[in-house]
C-alpha cells in the first residue's frame, strides 16, 4: 500500500512538473515566450513602454471672444537652481533635445533676434548644428620636422554653457470655463556672450522654438523624476504642470522694455517680478465676490 501511494504521489509529480531531463532537453525550432519578449539585457525590471506610446492631449479650443483678458510675460529658467537641475541632466541634458529636433527637420527654429516666430526668420537645419560652435586656432609641435604648425580646431558647442532657458508665454482668463489659464508659445535656449577678455556682455537666444510644434517631441523624451523613478515623466509634463522655478523678466508695455532696463539692483529685479506675479494672481481673484 506504500509502494502504491509512494508511486501514485511520484506520477503526479512527473505530470505537473516534468523531469529534470524534459526540461533541460528543448528543441532547438522551439522559441521560449521570455526569449521572444527580451531579446536582449534591459536596464530594468520590465521593458517600459509609457514613454514610446504616451499620446500629447491637444488643447482646449478657445474662441477669441471668450478671452476676457491677456497678459504676455518673459520668463527665465536658471538650470542651475536645485528645482532645475534636470535640464543640465549629464545623460540627456534639454538643450540636445532642442538641438537633435531642429537638425533633424522634426522642428521649425527661428531667429533668436525675434520671438514673433516669423516663418521669414526661420533658421535651416544646417544652420542650427552651427550655432554655438566655435573655430579656433591652435599651435602645435610637429615631431618630425621639429616646427611649429597651426592647427584649425572645431569646437562643438558644449551643453554645460547653455545655464538659462527663456520662455515666452500667455496668461488669459477664458469667459467659458471661468478660469485663469496660460500657454507657453516659445522657449529659447541662451548663450553668455563676452569679450576678448572673457568679460560678460549680455545674453544671447541661440534661436527661439516654438513650443505648440515641439509638444509632441517633448513628450516621447523622458525627464528625470526624483520622486519616483518608476513613474516617468516627460519633458511635455514638466512644461505643462510647470515643475520649474523662474522669475519673470518682462512683461508686454508700451515701451517694450524689460525690467533690467529700469532696475539694475537684483533684488529690485526679483520684487518686481513678484509683484507682476501677484497682480496676475490677484486679478482672477478680484473677479470673484465671496
């Protein structure tokens, strides 16, 4: 009766699992299902697939009439500040994003003497991989003929220059929905420009893109999250939910001036950016009667 049971437990072991020898001895026409699905070694537990099949929700159509009041603002982006740190991100910094879209032709640049974004003033791929680079000359000791040599050198731009982002966008309260909104409408990455000396002159827009076209770009590009690297967020979240600090540096007047160009104290900059700040804030308020 032991032998029976013992015998009985051995067979429906065998049925369930298999042999040793049965697993081991696989055809060779027979793909296995993980050998299919991972073809090769990924950096992860799983393959992610959010990012590549992430859609860009369109906006809300606004008709004009509906638009009860507009503020155009400047703003800029300090990549160097703790909240910004992912856009000098070493291993996907923002500005190659920029700069791989407007060489391949994905994206539109234009000039960054305007931000009107006039087709007229629209900059060719071509043109784009040249912005930022340098030609320098260097001198150097041939070995062979024991003589000094010039050298023409071709130094690419390098991501670490690119410090400030400046963002053109619109603040307007919709009628319909009865709501302060704003939509960013261009972003222009900015160069330090010096002197023979290596004495700061003034900032520099490397070209001006306009954001509405580069949406769909930034949302197949991931962002670093801190928070939680399981859950990726694109470069598209980030614009939109406005996960980044700035100050304000313009604000649309009569004169077009900014504000550096009335205050030269950094904080006075600051405090009157705020102020504009407030005044946006306190204007949705005051439409309301609690």
């Amino acid at each position: 009766m032991k032998i029976t049971f013992k015998l009985l437990l051995l067979s429906m072991t065998v049925l369930f699992f298999g042999t040793p020898e049965a697993k081991a001895q696989v055809p060779d026409n027979i793909i296995l299902e993980s050998d299919e699905d991972t073809p090769g070694p990924i950096d992860d537990i799983v393959e992610k697939r959010t990012m590549v099949e992430k859609r860009v929700l369109p906006y809300d159509h606004i008709r004009e009439a509906d638009i009860f009041w507009e503020k155009r603002i400047w703003r800029v982006i300090d990549v160097r500040e703790k909240m910004n740190l992912r856009f000098a991100n070493p291993a996907r910094p923002f500005i190659n994003i920029l700069m791989e879209a407007a060489e391949s032709g994905e994206i539109t640049v234009y000039s960054g003497e305007s931000d009107d974004f006039d087709p007229e003033t629209a900059i060719s791929p071509e043109e784009v991989s040249q912005i930022g680079s340098e030609i320098d000359t260097v001198t150097t000791f041939n070995p062979e003929t024991y003589e000094e040599e010039i050298e023409i050198v071709h130094n690419e731009l390098n991501p670490e220059d690119v410090k400030q982002f400046r963002l053109k966008e619109i603040w307007f309260f919709d009628e319909e929905s009865s709501t302060m909104q704003v939509r960013i409408l261009g972003i222009a990455p900015l160069l330090d420009k010096t002197d023979e000396d290596g004495n700061f002159l003034y900032k520099l827009p490397m070209f001006w893109v306009y954001y509405p076209e580069a949406r769909p770009i930034l949302a197949r590009e991931q962002a670093f999250n801190e928070g939680n690297d399981a859950s990726p967020l694109s470069w598209e979240d980030i614009m939109e939910m406005r996960f980044f600090s700035s100050y304000i540096m313009k604000e649309s007047n009569v004169y077009d001036r900014r504000l550096e160009d009335y205050l030269k104290d950094g904080v006075d900059l600051l405090l009157e950016g705020d102020k504009i700040k407030n005044e946006i804030f306190n204007f949705e308020q005051d439409l309301w009667s609690y």
